[in-house]
C-alpha cells in the first residue's frame, strides 16, 4: 500500500494526516506546535510523520510524498518559507524535511491548501471555479481554476487581507495603516467592539464588558452577545461584511467564480455574517454574475488543509517539483 501525509501547521497546532492511496483519510492527530527554533520545528515535523505511519502499522517505505500547508510567504517551487507565526525567516523547510524523511515534500501557503481541499473534496466538489477565502486570525485568499491552483507572481496570490482602505484606521502587523485583515478577522471583530464600547455602545456587551476587563472581549464574545440579542454586536458582523465585499465583488467580475467558499473563526458567525454578505455582494454586481453567485461555509471542517495538502504533494511528485 503506498500512502501520503497532509500537515497543516500554524502557530498553535500541527495537525497531520495520514492518506491512503485512494485519497481517504486514514488516521489523524494533532500536538502543540514546537516554536523555539526552526531546527526544533523541522524536527518536530518529521517526528510527527513517523509517528503517524507507525500507528497505522505502515512502513516508511509506502510513504510516497508529504504536503504542509503553513502560515506566510511561501516560494512553493523551492519550498523556502518565511512565516510571522513561526520560526522561519527564509527557512528552505522543503529541502530539510525531505532529507530527514527521504521522500519528496511539497510546502504551500496553508489558506491554499485549505481551498484546494475543499475544491477537490469538500464544498468547492465538482466545480470548475473555485474562490476560496479563509477570515480567522489572518485572512486570505485562493484561486483554483480547472484544477491548477493559481500561485500569482512571486506566490503572492491571494493575499486579500493586506488592501488597505482608508476608512479603516488600525495599524496592520504588516506594517501597513488600513488593512482589511485589521477588521476583518477574529482580532478584528474584538478589536470592532472594543472601540464601539468605549465610544459609548450601550447593551449586553457593555454590561458584561465594563472597562476594567474590555481588553479581555474576544470575537466569540461578541458572536455570543449577537446570539443573545445585542443588537451592536450585530453590526459588527454586518460592517465586517460589507467590508469584505468590497473586495469580493472586484474579484467575482474577475475572475466568475462557480462557487466562493469563506470560512475561518469569523465566517462561523454563520447567518449573520453570510446573509450580510450576500446582500452585499449582490447589490453591487450585473443580474448574470448574481443569478450564479453561491457564497457557502467549508464543507471539510478543519480537515481541508490535510486533504489539500496531501493531494498538493502527490501532484507535485508527479510533476517532477522538488525532486
Ligand atoms: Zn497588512
């Protein structure tokens, strides 16, 4: 039987997937990710991999390829990566991976291979065009097109969440002023609803938030206000919302996509936010793009990545990339 593992690895948690030949997912764990240096991590990763075949009683010999999706800039043809949340600055993890494991390994963005899990398995199934977009702690976007995920110039595709517009005020930490990541995205969402209580907001939120703990409110928080019928903490969804859609609208007249899958911590905040959403994006574009414009949640939950990924590295083995 041969195999392939997905990784995805952000600042919390390496998550690893181990696949059988068919693409099914066979077994799966999850650690704290390692975050003292890149060589502890490097290490950690491997070990993560050999662990996973020897609990499936699978030889290292089956194992085909391995794919990783990771936060930040990544070169995906030499598998280079450089990552705010990790401990790589200019990091070849591909190459390192692959003479500790012995076997091709293929390094992506994680928010692309979310999109390519979920094109290839999940919500985006079936369909030609896929946009996917990823709103949690970060925020980011992916294209894939008849199969191919686009990388852009440089890899820089997708990076959605750093246009900066000038009616947001916050400092990005990209060190850019404005930047839709600065709302839209969980930080974003607190950081919304902090500013409007101390602006004088009035309600369930400023009751259970008084100025003496505001700075702990977070963006469940505020979801749980919304539940429970605050009608402030609502519009931080609806404003969220339709800053987002100044970004999706350019992009479906771009790029006509079959389906937009959004997902993340903030697009968990389901109705309130998609059904604002779509209002939003409809409004702004022609009959014939709104007749076909199906914007849905993840259908992999948090498993899209390992799909994506594993998938991503047995595509790139075949076509001869970092080998
Ligand atoms: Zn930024």
């Amino acid at each position: 039987m041969s195999c392939r593992i997905g990784m995805d690895v952000g600042g919390t948690n390496v998550v690893t997937g181990l696949f059988d030949s068919e693409g099914r997912l066979l077994r799966r764990s999850k650690v704290r990710t390692i975050k003292l240096s890149s060589c502890e991590l490097i290490q950690q990763l491997a070990g993560q991999c050999k662990e996973i075949l020897a609990a499936e009683g699978v030889r290292e010999s089956e194992l085909e390829a391995v794919g990783i999706g990771l936060p930040g800039f990544i070169q995906s043809e030499s598998g280079v990566v450089s990552s705010a949340n990790l401990p790589f600055n200019d990091v070849p993890v591909a190459t390192r991976l692959q003479q500790l494991l012995g076997v091709p390994v293929a390094v992506e963005n994680d928010v692309k291979m979310v999109v390519y899990g979920e094109y290839l398995h999940g919500a985006g199934k079936g369909y030609s065009h896929v946009l996917g977009l990823t709103i949690g702690t970060g925020m980011a976007s992916a294209w894939v097109s008849d199969g191919r995920l686009h990388e852009g110039a440089g890899g820089l595709a997708g990076e959605i969440g750093h246009i900066s517009f000038p009616d947001i005020s916050y400092m990005c930490g990209c060190g850019m002023k404005g930047c839709l990541e600065t709302v839209a995205s969980t930080a974003g969402i607190a950081r919304q609803a902090r500013d409007g209580l101390k602006a004088g907001w009035v309600g369930l939120l400023a009751e259970r938030f008084p100025p003496e703990i505001r700075d702990e409110l977070t963006s469940h928080d505020v979801w749980q206000a919304y539940l429970d019928g605050d009608a402030f903490a609502g519009q931080v969804f609806q404003r969220t919302a339709n800053w987002l859609s100044r970004v999706l609208v350019p992009s479906i007249a771009l790029l006509s996509p079959d389906v937009i899958i959004v997902g993340g911590g903030v697009a968990a905040a389901g109705d309130i936010f998609f059904d604002s959403l779509r209002s939003y994006v409809s409004a702004s574009l022609h009959p014939l793009y709104r007749e076909r414009l199906r914007i849905v949640p993840p259908s992999l939950g948090d498993d899209g990545g390992l799909y994506g990924s594993a998938e991503f590295a047995l595509k790139s083995r075949k076509i001869g990339l970092r080998i």
